[in-house]
C-alpha cells in the first residue's frame, strides 16, 4: 500500500469512528439490537482499516490523526445530531485539533 493510500485509508478509518460514535448513543447504551449491530460492525470496520494502515505509516502520526479526526467529528455532530452545545472554548479545542492534524500529516516523520 502506498503512502498515499494509507492517508486516504487513514480518514475513512477516522470518519467510520465518529459514525461508531453516533451509532453507540442511538444504541442507547446498546439497548436496540439494529443500532447495536452496526455500532459493532462499524467498530469491526474501523479498527480493521486503522491496523492496515499502521504497516505503512508512523503509529504515533497515524494514531493522532485518526484519534483527532474522531474527536473533532464527533463534537460537530454531537452538536448537529444531538443539540449539544458550541461554546467558543469547544471551537476551539476543535480547530486546535485540526491544526494539530495537519502539522502532523505535513512533519517530516
């Protein structure tokens, strides 16, 4: 797999566990057996890309990507799906972890 590849795979890795996320809250503490069902697919699925992609790119980088686009993901759909709160400190954090993201993606590894 290239480098490229293993970005790309990366995010998908990363955007399939904010869905997880969601997917745990309607399971509702895994309650609804439909929502349960896709919440352990999705985790299946996830954790499966994010292991494939950890044979060809630094597990430190890869993993802080992927744990900044779920983070980030998951604030902005909470506050979307679910009325959550936007306070400026919680947008905050929010483009903190982009920045972070992206500084890590462009350093040397």
């Amino acid at each position: 797999m290239s480098q490229g590849m293993a970005w790309l795979l990366l995010v998908v890795s990363g955007l399939l566990d904010v869905a997880w996320a969601v997917s745990m809250k309607y399971a509702e503490g895994y309650t609804r057996p439909g929502w349960s069902l896709i919440s352990l697919l999705l985790l299946a699925a996830f954790v499966y890309l994010l292991g494939r992609v950890l044979a060809v790119l630094p597990v430190g980088s890869a993993y802080a990507v992927w744990t900044g686009i779920g983070a980030a993901g998951t604030v902005l759909l909470g506050v979307l799906l679910f009325g959550e709160s936007l306070s400026p400190a919680r947008i905050g954090g929010v483009v903190l972890v982009v920045l972070g993201i992206v500084l890590l993606k462009t350093a040397p590894a």
